[in-house]
C-alpha cells in the first residue's frame, strides 16, 4: 500500500525574517499588490518595515517559504529575499558589501568561546566574555547557520544568480557537494587548509560543539539535584579536559613530524651553501601562496616569530656560558606576558562594546548610532577572535619546535642543521609583506 496523499491549501500566510533578531515571523496581508506594510516582532518587539508583491499569499512576500512554483525572478528584483535579509544588505549589495555584513553577523552570532586547549591564560580572557544561557545559546547557532547559508550562496555569483531566479528551494542553488557545516566554514577565517600542516588546526570548530553540548545538557538537568548537577559538570569538564590533552598532544605529534619532513629539504643537502640559497627560495614561494588566505599574513609574521626565536635559542646554546640562548628565552617570555596582556585587553574592550550596544538598544538610539556600535562590536570581537587563536598557535608551535630541535636521539649535528633550516624559514615568512610579489 503507497503513502497516503495529503491534500494542501493555498498559503494563507506571509514568513519574513525579523530584521533585529533574525526570528522568523508569520503575518497575514491583506494589503494592496507592492505595498509597504509595518509587522512587530513578537520576540524583540521591534516593528519592522517590509514590501509585499501582492496580497494575502504566500507568494506576496519575498521570502524563502512561498509557493513560486511558476514564478520567476531576476538580478534586479529576486523571487525571494530571505537571504538578502538574514545578511542585512539590498538584492544589489556587491561581493565585498555581503562578505563584510557576513563577518560582521557571524561574530555577533557564533556561539564559540574559543577556548584553547592549553588554556589557562586563555581561560582567562574567554571568561570575560558574557555566557548566553542555554536556550540563548541554541537560537543564536541556529541563526548562525541561517546566516552562514545564505553567505555561501550569496557570495557565489552563480549560485546568486540562481537563487534570485528560482528561490531557496531550487536544488539548483546547494554549492557543490553541499552546504559547509558553519563550525567548518568559520574556522577557515584564520589561514584555512592550507596551514593545517603548520599550525594545526585552530579550536575554533571543535569547542563551539563542545559548548552547544554543554548547553543542551544544561537544558535537560532542570530536574537534578544541586549536588547532582555541580558533579555533573565537573565530571564533564574532566572528560573535556582529557580530550583536549590528547587532541591538543595528536596534533604536536604531527605537526613535529610536518616540520622535520620540510626542514630535511635543507639538513639532508650535501652542499650547505647551495641548500641555503634553494631553501630560501622554496620557502618564500610557499609564503607567497600562504599569504593570500584569510589572515595569511598576519599568521606567517605570528609563525616566523616563534621560528626565529626557537632557532635562535637554539643555536645561541653553543655560545660560552650560554648567554645568548638565556636572552632568547628571556624575549620569548616577555613576548608570551605581552601578548597575553594585549588579548585580555581586546577582550575587556569587547565586553564593553556589547554592554554599550545593550545600553543603547534600551535607550532606543536611531538605527544609524546602532549599526555604528554593532560595526565597532563586530571589529573588536574579530580582533579578539584572532589574538585569541594567535595565543594558541604560537603555544603549540613553541612545544613543535623545542622537540623538533631537541630531539636527545638525534645527533647534535643533525639538531643544528635543523635550527639553521628553522631561521631561514622564521626570516622568511617574518619578512612577507601584503604587497610583495
């Protein structure tokens, strides 16, 4: 026996997005063909302002859920504007416009706290940031994810052109392979796959899943007894403690072996001086490929650094007495304080961002002063963001390359053929600039 056949009626509502809070709303209209008509939110109470393409169907409002089965749109006016919505920009914003809002947004929404797996300094800064409770926490990744789809298509000039033709619904308009998890697609913000072999990957994905986790299971303990839940937690902080160590310690292993492989291109050359040259080169044309991802260059100059000092330190530990390789460690220790104070700084600064943001909204400043304060949130939580995961990466490529250079089954010869290939690399990417050739 088949399934059986459900009858449909025709949409009787309209569904647009809030433009403050991104909930979705369903209103009836009655209103004349092209109108503008005014809807408050039931969530957020903000009235907003929408234009709907004739009166009481679905297919009247330029959205991702009407019936445009024989419908079609264009560049200039889309079957639907759902995406242009959720990103808050016009049907004619360019690609750097979109990318720009789409940052903006997704700091504002992403749930990650971004900690770190070695974190005690880090721990730190990220408890300076305000916990959404848990319900907060799963509306905003469920928008983060509305968010970070309509990028992706928005940002593709041929998906665009199909979704303003077809609708969301098109089948036509799903990237190849599919929309990228948003967890992945954000951790690409900083260097992408090209530096995983480097740097590993930042833990950006990973403990965004880890505090949605968290949240849920704080949904479910209502009921639990107040000892029953402070055992609870701590039990999974010591679960999600150990996963860290052994995640944090796989990519160390790894990343050691990464090194080595690439620093052999120099320490296994029968000619030192003609390897120095042909290393130098291979290393800065992998630099101009490594510079032109998303903040390429900031993490060469991040990567170079921790390089250099090493190698330093390194062979600075056969001079007399070991002076040298002393005043290295001293300048790696200051730089580590220095950019521990600078991150938590970004941090407290970020904080206060949102707490002006907040204050305004309830002053009920115009919308210009809101996109202002939102804008200047937005740059101070990317800001944040990156020297949050600067702080990660040098900590872990610290560890990489004191075993790389102190290898007690390698031989001495070998370890500094290893440090002198370490310096022309640190030399090489501290010195890329953005405009290089």
């Amino acid at each position: 026996m088949g399934s059986p056949i459900i009858q449909s009626r025709r949409p009787e509502f309209v569904h647009k997005a809030c433009t403050k809070c991104h909930n979705e709303l369903e209103f009836s209209s009655t209103t004349l063909p092209s109108s503008k008509i005014f809807v408050q939110c039931y969530s957020c109470q903000k009235i907003c302002e929408f234009e709907v393409k004739g009166a009481g169907t679905q297919s009247s409002a330029s959205t991702g859920k009407n019936n445009n089965k024989w419908r079609f749109g264009s560049d200039r006016e889309p079957l639907e504007t759902e995406y242009y919505d959720l990103l808050e920009v016009s049907v004619t914003a360019d690609i750097s416009e979109i990318k720009r809002q789409y940052y903006k947004l997704a700091l504002k929404y992403h749930p990650d706290k971004n900690n770190s797996p070695d974190a005690e300094q880090r721990a730190l800064l990220w408890e300076r940031l305000t916990r959404p409770c848990s319900k907060v926490l799963n509306r905003i990744s469920l928008q983060f994810k509305k968010i970070s789809e309509a990028y992706q298509v928005l940002s593709d000039p041929e998906l665009r052109r199909k979704y303003n033709e077809y609708g969301a619904k098109s089948n036509e308009i799903q990237p190849e392979g599919g929309f990228v998890n948003p967890e992945e697609f954000f951790k690409q913000q900083f260097g992408g796959d090209r530096f995983v072999d480097i740097i590993g990957e930042i833990s950006i994905g990973r403990d965004m899943k880890e505090v949605l986790q968290n949240a849920s299971m704080d949904e479910t303990s209502n009921a639990s007894s107040a000892d029953g839940d402070v055992r609870r937690r701590e039990n999974n902080k010591n679960i999600q403690d150990e996963e860290r160590e052994k995640i944090r310690k796989e990519r160390i292993d790894k990343l050691v072996g990464k090194l080595i492989e690439r620093l052999d291109h120099y320490v296994k050359a029968s000619d030192p001086q003609i390897a120095a040259h042909d290393f130098k080169c291979r290393m800065e044309k992998e630099a101009d490929e490594l510079k032109t991802e998303s903040y390429g260059v900031e993490l060469l100059h991040a990567i170079g650094f921790t390089y250099s000092l090493k190698a330093k330190q390194h062979i600075g530990g056969d001079h007399i007495f070991g002076l040298p390789r002393f005043g290295h460690i001293i300048r790696e220790k200051g730089h580590v304080f220095s950019e521990t104070i600078s991150t938590l700084k970004s941090a407290i600064d970020l904080q206060q961002s949102f707490t002006q943001l907040q204050e305004a909204e309830k002053k009920g400043v115009n919308d210009a002063e809101k996109s202002r304060l939102e804008e200047a949130a937005a740059n101070k939580g990317l800001e944040t963001l990156w020297k949050g995961s600067k702080l990660e990466v040098e900590s872990v490529l610290r560890e990489v390359c004191d075993r790389v250079l102190s290898d007690p089954t390698v031989p001495k010869s070998t370890l500094r053929r290893r440090a002198e290939a370490l310096k022309i690399v640190g030399s090489v990417y501290e010195n890329v600039r953005v405009g290089d050739n």
